[in-house]
C-alpha cells in the first residue's frame, strides 16, 4: 500500500482509543443496533451505508453512490474509490477496481492477504484490507464486526436518509448476494490466525453473534435509559473541541450523549488566529493534522457547515446544543444559528470589554462559569448582566481534576439564594471534579443545570482533561442516572404528608 493511504488510515485509527472495527453493510439488520454500539470504534462503510451511520472510511466503485452521497452530504473523513467522486469534505484515495471473474476470485482472496490494496467488486474483502492496515499501525489484533451482511436480499435495505439507488434486477442481486457469502466463508477460513478476529453478526450458520447479543454486549442496559423530558436539571455533555473538527466524531459523541439522557450538548469557538499569539501558533506541535499548534487549533474549529450540521442533528435527536463563545468574532459567528444558550466560560473572565458587549447585545440565556474568580467578580457580572433574560451563574473550579476540596459547592447554595430575590439567575455547577458525587451534592444544594466534561475514548497526541467521561464506555449514562437519583431524593421543598408515610398509631377519638 502507498505510503500517502497508510499514512491517512494510521491517522484516522488514531483518533480511537479501542481496538474494534465496525464494518457497515447494508442489511436491514443494521436498523435494530443503536448508533451508542459504534460510538467508540473505527467503522468502514460499504457503497452508501455512512447513510445509515456516519462510516470514518467509505469504499465504493458503482457510480450510482455519488448520487446516493450527494443526496445527503459526504460524511467519511476518508473515500476510497476508483470513480472521480469529488466529496465537499473528506479525503480521496483512488484505487484501480478489479472485476470479478472466474479467473481474479482466486486472486482477490490472495490480495486479502497482501499489500496490493485494490477496489474489489466484493466490497468487505476490501473493507478487511483496510482493517489489517490500521491492526498494522496499532501494532495488535482487532476485534472486527461485521453488521449489516444478512446476505437475504428478499429482506431488502437498511434504512438510509433519502432513496436508495443500487441499480439491478432482484435476481441478479439475489445471484451476487449468494456469491458474496461465500467469498465471506474464504476470508473468515483465510484470516484464522492473522492480526483480525472476524464476527459476522446476523442469524447465519457461521454467525458468532446476533444482533441482539452485540447490542447487549456493547450497551447491557440499554433498555433502562432516563427520560429527558420530565427534570428540572438540566444537564449538558460538554464536548469542547473533542470531536477533532471531524463531523462523523462529533455525530457519535451527540448520539452518545442524547442516548445516555442528556438535554445539551456543547461545544466551543474561539477565532484561532486572535485568540492565540503568532509564537503560540507556529510553536511546534505533533498531531495527525500537522506539525504546529495552528495546525492543530485549525482543525479542531467547526466551521458554519460544521454547525448547521450540529443543528439539524440536534433537532431530529430531540437535544439542544450551545457554545462556548470566547472571543467576539466567535460571539458573531454562533449568534447566527440562534442558539438557546451562551456560554462565557471562566478562561476568559478578565476580558471585561467582552464580556459587556456580549451583556449588551445578547438576547438569550448566559451561562457564565465563575472559575477562578472571586465575590468582586460576582458583584461585577450582577451588575453588567442585569438585563440578560436568564444567568446561569455556574460554580467551577478550573483545575482539572478539581481536588474535592475545593470544589465548594456551598457556592451553588449561595446562588440558589441570589435566585430567589432574582429570578433570572439559574444556579449551576460545571463538575471538573472526578465521577458524579460533587454534581449531586451540586443538585441538593440548588443546581438546576450540571455540566460535565466527555470525550470519545484517548489518543496519544490530544490532551484530554482528567475528569472527562469516555462516552465509549458506560460512564457517562451513569454520571447521568446519579444526577437524576439524586434530583428524585432531594424532592420538593414543602413539607407534605408522602403517599408513601402512613400513621402506625392513629389517634383516636374518646
């Protein structure tokens, strides 16, 4: 393989912490496994299944999968094609595409084994290539599965966004369905003992897992999840820049969140070339995206396409999003989308000129983390914010990890008292203090919205805060059913007789 298409697949494995791959078909199967399963793993899609889950690899060579991926946007950091596919983002690497004959099968299982990466007509045996590379690049085996090859064409399609284009009579797609299977038997006998240990995941003879089993396996208790519509607390999954600028990360890490009951997720923008110094920027730094620090912060910045994409996801998953806004081109930017909320994070609570503009000129809630500050800035905010619709006055400590300490959520309690002369201000917490307890204290003491760090497994070149809950394990869904444990505990504050008591000796009368 070319030294430019190891390079970029070592890169985008890179950005995972696990050692599974997920390889994506199109069977109707893949419409029962929720978007939480494939949250944390490489996925390689085949044709236009990305439609049904955002692949970080997508292989095709049939013309009919540029109108398919036109219809609803290129969302794969990487195609590998051997058409003239010209995606609005993403990378491209062309490969020549081997026909299927009686003579090349033979050769094609071969090529399973080499390094003579090709476009095969039998698309997953090009998808395996490209899982032995990244196994390569990791240095260990990888867990592959493989969901969506039901090899039942009378069953039809997954569900995509949009019509589906695959062109061909139904038994001539029924002829190359039975054809694929077995050339799946060959790469499951030929890839015994390699670096790749296959799963086919489906109903077949050979099929090591069923559906049902690799979503009890990846999300056991799936079917207890919290109900985001009926709590006072708000809790939001703070992303800051983890999704790395990439669309399909960032698509996982919300699916994630809003599965495990979040009611925000939340991002941040700060305009690169102003917020940082020129010696900031050319210093060096080492990350898939270059070699400085500007080449890093680049990437990691969501474009307007970036947020739109945000947006119209939120709105079909039932969430809401918001920002971080640290600058005021930053200010002017999000403000376009009309976001619920603003966030004025503690970084920057010495930029007083700022901070006033946005008082000034912002029309929606503020939350306004008061780290690193002190009661001459709470008198300050009062004051410049009197005219904001609501103040989320959120208590933080910014050293990560917060030592329990000094976290001081008696803080919280002081801004529950504030709330109740002002009925703007909205107490809250941002937890940079390890696991939940510190956020259900936060939630006794009158926080109505918590916020905590999360992120999509570790890499080794981006830095991640201690406290951030990995998104591709079950912490984070359990961050949240402590906070809503202790929301129920902490009740109401009038005293009242609860269904629940009863008088064991009743008075009676004379």
């Amino acid at each position: 393989m070319t030294d430019s298409f190891s390079n970029r697949v070592g890169a985008i494995a890179s950005t995972y912490g696990t050692d599974t791959i997920f390889i994506l078909g199109k069977g109707p199967s893949a419409d029962r496994i929720p978007s939480e399963v494939y949250a944390g793993s490489l996925v390689i899609g085949i044709n236009d299944a990305e439609r049904i889950y955002p692949a970080d690899v997508t292989i095709f060579h049939g013309d009919w999968v540029k109108t398919a991926l036109a219809e609803t946007g290129a969302r794969a950091q990487l195609y590998l094609t051997s058409t003239d596919f010209r995606p609005a983002q993403g990378e491209v690497f062309r490969a020549p595409h081997i026909s299927l004959g009686q003579e090349s099968a033979d050769l094609m299982v071969q090529r399973l084994l080499s390094d003579d990466f090709a476009i095969e007509d039998v698309l997953f045996m090009s998808a395996l290539q490209v899982a032995r590379e990244v196994a390569r690049h990791r240095g260990r085996p990888q867990q592959v599965y493989m969901v969506g090859f039901d090899f039942q064409p009378e069953l039809g399609y997954a569900q995509v966004d949009g019509a589906h284009y695959e062109t061909g009579d139904d038994q001539t797609r029924a002829m190359m369905i039975g054809m694929q299977e077995n050339f799946l038997l060959n790469a499951l006998y030929t890839l015994q003992g390699s670096a790749l240990n296959v799963t086919h995941v489906g109903s077949r003879a050979y099929s090591r897992l069923s559906v049902d089993d690799l979503v009890e396996m990846f999300l056991p208790d799936v079917h207890d999840r919290p109900d985001r519509t009926s709590w006072a607390v708000s809790i939001v999954a703070e992303i800051t820049t983890n999704h790395f600028g990439d669309l399909g990360r960032l698509e996982r890490m919300v699916r994630a969140a809003a599965a495990a009951g979040a009611d925000y997720v939340k991002v941040q923008k700060r305009d690169v070339e102003t917020f940082y110094t020129r010696e900031q920027l050319d210093a060096p730094y080492r990350s898939p995206f270059g070699t400085t620090f500007a080449d890093y912060r680049h990437q990691l910045e969501l474009s307007a396409e970036g947020f739109r994409f945000l947006d119209a996801l939120c709105k079909r998953l039932g969430i809401q999003w918001f920002a971080s806004v640290l600058d005021e081109p930053s200010y002017r930017f999000v403000m376009q989308f009309a976001p619920p909320l603003v966030k004025l994070p503690s970084t920057i609570s010495e930029h007083t000129d700022y901070l006033s503009h946005v008082a000034q000129d912002c029309r929606c809630g503020i939350v306004l983390s008061t780290g690193m500050t002190d009661r001459t800035y709470e008198n300050w905010v009062l004051k410049t914010f009197a005219h904001a619709p609501q103040l989320y006055l959120m208590q933080a400590n910014s050293a990560y990890p917060t030592p329990p300490s000094d976290a001081n959520i008696g803080v919280v309690r002081h801004y529950d008292r504030l709330s109740k002369a002002d009925p703007r201000i909205v107490p809250a917490y941002s937890s940079h203090d390890p696991g939940w307890f510190g956020s259900a204290m936060a939630v006794a003491a009158g926080a109505r919205m918590v916020e905590k760090h999360v992120k999509l497994g570790n890499t080794d070149w981006a830095h991640f805060d201690a406290v951030a809950l990995d998104l591709t394990t079950p912490a984070f869904r359990d961050y949240v059913g402590k906070v809503r444990e202790a929301e129920v505990i902490v009740g109401a504050e009038e005293k009242a007789i609860a269904p629940s008591e009863h008088h064991k000796y009743r008075r009676t009368s004379a």
